[in-house]
C-alpha cells in the first residue's frame, strides 16, 4: 500500500507489524518496502497528465538477482489497489475516478479513457527504456498486455494493448538470442537449441532470404507470448524438417566441410527427417531426396535415387573406386557424420555397387551394334560375381534391377533379329521352344553366346518353360476375381477365367504335328483347370446364398476357336470335331481336357471297354471293311472250328 504514496514513510499494521518505505531519486524512482526481514523492491516510471494534479504510474518488481520480473496478479491501483483486475504482470497507478465506494474504476468514463491513453503512452516508453538499459527480458515481454482477448476494443486497457502491438511490430524491443534486440520483421523463432546451434546467422539469413536472427528462445516458456510472437506480430518459425525441405545445392557447397559433418550430426538426432517410409501412406524424411551429400569433387547430391536405391558410397578404404560417387573424405571420417551416413544406408563400394552404378546404366538405351563383346562379357562376369556375394537384401535390389534393364542380346523367333531385351523378355532356347515360338514374331530367345551363364540366367528371370499366367488360388482353391460393394465373385478348383499362356494364340493359329502336340500335353494337361471352370457369384463377401456358371478363359477360348488338334485325315480340327480316341497315341488321354474343351464323347473308346476288345483293334476294323464281312461270316456258322 505504501508503493505509490510519496509522504508516508513508515506504517503500523497491527499486531506491531510496520510497514517502511525507501525511496532511491532518478526515473525510474527504485522503491524498497520492508516488513520485519522480508522487502520488495520496484521500479517506479511517472508521467505528467496535463491538467490533472497526480501522474500515472507503472511499477515493475525487481527479483533478487536484480532482473523484473511479472507479477501473478495485479489491481488497477488508484494510490490504494481497487477490485479492477488489469491481467498485466506490473502495476499501473493513476488518479482514475473511481465508484463512491473506492473498489472499482468505471470503465467507461472520458476521463478514466483518457488517463488509460497517457499510461499506454508511459508503457512504450518504459518498454524503450528498459530496452535502453539492456534490462528488457523475456519475462518483462510477458509481462504486458498480449492477449487480445483480455483487451477488446473499447475495453479501459485495450489502449495499452494495441500501443504495445504497434510498437513491438515497428521497433527494435524483441530480445534476440546472441544478444540485443530486433524488429518483428528481422527475427525468427525456433524452440530446437541444436536447430539454433547449426544455423549461424549467416546461414539462417541465406536460407531465409534475408538479414534475420533467432529471437530468445526462452520465450517459448511463455506460451501467451510464443503465441503473440507468431501470431500476431507474425515472427516465423524455423522448423527442422523445414531446413531440411529448404536446403539447396547452392546453399549447401557455400558451406565449409566442418559445416556439413554437424549437419549430419544433427540430422542423426531427427530420424524423422532422413527414414524410409515405414508404412504405405507414411511420407520419407525429406533430407532423403534433398541434395545433402557432399561429394569428393564438392557437388552436391541426394543420397538416394528417383527409385529409393543409395545413389551413393562411403569413401572405401583402399582409395577412391573409378565412376562411383562416394562421400568426402573430409566430410566422412567425422565420426558424427559416419554416424549418420552408416544409418541413413551408405556403404563402401563393392562389384554390387559397381554393377547397379556403373554397369547396368551402361545399357540404358544401347543399341547391340554398339556393343563391345569384350566389355559385354566381363560386364557379365561382374553380374554373376555380384549375384554369388550379394546377401539377400541386395541380392533381390540386384535381381530387381536386372528384370528392368535390356543388358541381354535377343533373338527374334520368326526374324532372327537381334535387340537388346531385360532377361524377364527372354527365352532359352531348346528344341521344344524353338518348335512352339517358331515364326512368332513376340517372341524373344537368349543368344546362344550365353551358353555357359544359363543357371545364373535362369535365376535373373531367361525363362525355360512357357509363361503362364493366373492368379495363386487360396489354401481351399478360390481365386477371387472381384470383390465390390454388393458384387463378389471367385473361381472354384483352382479356375481363373483371366488365365493366358504366352504365345498361345500365335501356336494355335500356326499348328503344326510337333507344336499341336506340345500344346496339348505340356501346356493343356496340366493346366486344365485353367481351360474352363466354375465361377461362383453372390452379392455378400462370404458368398452364402450364390450362383454359379460354367465359363471358359481366354486359354479355353482359343483352344476351342481354333483348329489345331490333328484328326485320322491327317488334317486340324477344333476339339469339338474330335473325340479323345481320335488324337494321335503320342497324345496323352485326358478325359477332363477333353471335357474343358467340349470334345466329343469317345464311343470307340467306350465300346472297347465294354467289349474287352482293344481300341486300335475296332479302329483298325473299321479301315478293313473286308475284314469286317470276315469276322461277320465266322461269327454267322457257330460250326467252323476256329482252330
């Protein structure tokens, strides 16, 4: 109470507790009030009101360590604290009107508006001197009117809210991290201390295009300000993952070899920013597609490819490997950055590096005119190398890329051209492809210069039998072929209706003794269930009360369409022309192909059953009719010896 009186000195409260009061001249006047042992000490700014007998006041308490602090609660005080709540962290003072009863300021009162406008006036020039004085803290920018929703517009306090704004907005009043003080509009604020460290003010300036330097970063303690700061006065905030989508190639060769070893070490403490996907809809840490790779020659480059694979390497220590791009040494020997460049997937170059960096490239676009044999074959030599040390991970990376890329010569089936095709666009050759795909012009072999790598062929994906392609069916042999909102349907046995054999069509249409034949008993045999099948239909997922259909796939379709099967006239025919017992003997006799292919029922057969006779025997009768009149003339005179 006695804070803002000038004549009393010295008070009985009661109980022979006294209340004194020591007053240190100057502006601001310093105030010292002791009870017994305890004492506060303020700082006190006035300023003249014209034409009215007493000033306006604001007071700031002094902590111990001689810093102002705020106060928790503060009470317009009119020389005695009234009930007006001022939600500031200092006291204001001022010879406001009050109620008849003294408890509280009308807020609505010309002159009580008008002493509100001259304390406002006194609030920025303290904020100014206490800036002057190097005295104006963080927690003395807490202490003024921030929330604009304790001070709306029209409110008695709102003056002192909105003179704060403008001046904040427009001066140098906002304590700067290393130091002094900034304007809004040259600052930037930032909670993450090693996001601080990294960025110099050189390097916070160039990324943000222009001269700027981090506020305090304490004041983050005080979410009411950390929010006016951005908000309100709009002070950005530099994020890490921010830096990180910001950094360019530009920026970062200005920066020193020691520069980009902390940045390493910083980026290992935010995984966030440099980790793979984990999961389908979850997005890669930027830094993985940002330029962030110091290179020997000093370029910049991100660590990994379009496709996510290292674009990359560890400097290796037998010396740098010729083409490859790997790590500064200089940069890369840091243990922090070695830390980081080993987790984020970097490695030292091996024959694998060499094959996915250097080799396989070498092929993009390569016509086999252009092909050094030479270089061609000791490019395969490092492939099979690679594919025999390579662990698993690699090993399928390898494989991956091998199925991509056209380093293989080809053959064309039906021209002999040559092309260069992926090894998954390729067939080896032997005596019963060549006879399928003979004249086909879709069709591709593997040269034979290849002979001795067919194994290792086999395992990049040259295929040794004819593709066929269907989907896997589940452990109780459904293949699901549609599922939609009140549409399901699978196939049953094994049966999916969009199964294709590769070069089928080309085969059925061109027939010949030897490609009709394996048709029928390597493709057809034993892929019946493929030919035609059920397919079964309901409108709920679990498929209770559906329907089913016989349907024939694309294989069963053809296969019924065209004439290829060979007839006893020696020419082709459509399977629904022939029964199985007209098919060749080379022929295997499947009864369920036959059925697929809507055969006809073999009556010789059945009748040979049920006679005990053998089948090419009534066939054989029935090319004879001589024999035929012979065998009735016995059967006519039961009294011919048979001997």
């Amino acid at each position: 109470m006695l804070l803002f009186l000038t004549n009393i000195r010295r008070l009985s409260v009661g109980e022979g507790a006294v209340l004194t009061r020591s007053v240190a001249g100057g502006a601001p006047r310093r105030v010292r009030l002791a009870r017994g042992r305890r004492s506060e000490e303020w700082l006190v700014w006035s300023r003249r009101v014209q034409g009215v007998g007493r000033p306006v006041e604001i007071a700031f308490r002094v902590s111990e360590d001689g810093r102002l602090a705020g106060c928790d609660r503060s009470f317009l005080t009119v020389v005695f604290p009234t009930e007006k709540e001022t939600s500031l962290g200092f006291l204001v003072q001022g010879p406001y009107r009050t109620t008849p009863a003294r408890d509280n300021v009308p807020e609505h009162d010309p002159a009580n508006q008008a002493l509100a406008r001259e304390t406002a006036t006194l609030l920025v020039d303290v904020v100014r001197s206490l800036r002057d004085d190097g005295l104006l803290s963080v927690p003395v920018l807490a202490a003024l009117p921030l929330d604009a929703a304790r001070f709306p517009a029209g409110s008695l306090l709102h003056p002192l809210w909105a003179s704060v704004r403008e001046a904040l907005a427009g001066e140098a009043l906002i304590p700067l991290d290393a130091g002094g003080y900034g304007t809004a509009a040259s600052l930037r604020l930032a909670q993450d201390a090693e996001l601080r460290g990294l960025l110099g003010p050189d390097q916070l300036s160039a990324l943000c295009g222009g001269s700027v330097s981090f506020a305090d970063p304490s004041a983050a303690s005080y979410p009411v300000l950390w929010q006016y700061l951005a908000d309100v006065l709009g002070i950005g905030e530099v994020t890490a993952a921010g830096v990180v989508t910001d950094l360019t190639a530009d920026f970062l060769r200005a920066q020193t070899d020691e520069w980009v070893a902390r940045l390493y070490g910083f980026l290992f403490g935010h995984s966030a920013l440099w980790r793979s996907a984990r999961f389908e809809d979850e997005e890669p840490g930027p830094a993985r597609t940002v330029p962030i790779i110091r290179l020997e020659d000093g370029s910049q480059v991100a660590p990994f490819d379009a496709e996510g694979r290292p674009a990359v390497y560890l400097p290796s220590a037998a010396g740098s490997v010729g083409g490859l791009a790997t790590v500064r040494r200089a940069v890369a020997d840091s243990p922090a950055a070695r830390q980081f460049l080993e987790a984020l997937g970097l490695a030292r170059p091996d024959v694998l590096a060499e094959v996915l960096s250097l080799i396989l490239p070498r092929y993009d676009g390569l016509e086999v005119a252009s092909l050094d044999p030479a270089q061609h074959a000791a490019d395969l030599e490092a492939v099979m190398v690679a594919l025999e040390e390579a662990a698993a991970g690699p090993r399928a990376e390898l494989l991956d890329r091998l199925a991509q890329t056209p380093f293989l010569i080809g053959e064309n089936a039906a021209t002999g051209e040559q092309r260069m095709t992926p090894p998954t666009g390729l067939y080896q050759r032997s005596r019963e492809l060549e006879s399928y795909f003979d004249g086909n012009p879709d069709a591709w072999f593997a040269a034979d210069r290849y002979g001795p790598w067919l194994a290792q062929l086999r395992g990049m994906g040259v295929r040794q039998a004819v593709s066929v392609r269907a989907r896997t069916p589940d452990a109780l042999g459904y293949v699901v072929t549609v599922v939609d909102f009140g549409r399901n349907e699978r196939g049953l046995d094994g049966f999916d209706p969009d199964a294709s054999i590769d070069g089928l069509e080309f085969a059925l249409r061109h027939p010949s003794q030897e490609r009709s034949e394996y048709v029928w008993n390597t493709l057809l045999v034993p892929n019946r269930h493929l030919v035609a099948g059920a397919i079964e239909r309901s409108v709920m997922p679990s498929f209770s009360d559906s329907s089913r259909e016989r349907r024939e796939s694309s294989i069963g379709l053809l296969a019924e369409g065209e004439a290829w099967l060979p007839g006893r006239d020696g020419g082709f025919h459509r399977p629904g022309e022939l029964s199985l017992d007209d098919l060749p003997s080379t022929y295997t006799p499947d009864e369920g192909l036959a059925q697929a292919l809507a055969m006809l029922q073999p009556v010789v057969g059945e009748a040979a059953r049920r006679l005990g006779i053998p089948v090419e025997v009534l066939w054989g009768l029935s090319a004879r009719p001589d024999l035929v009149v012979l065998v009735k003339r016995e059967l006519a005179d039961p009294g011919i010896d048979p001997a």
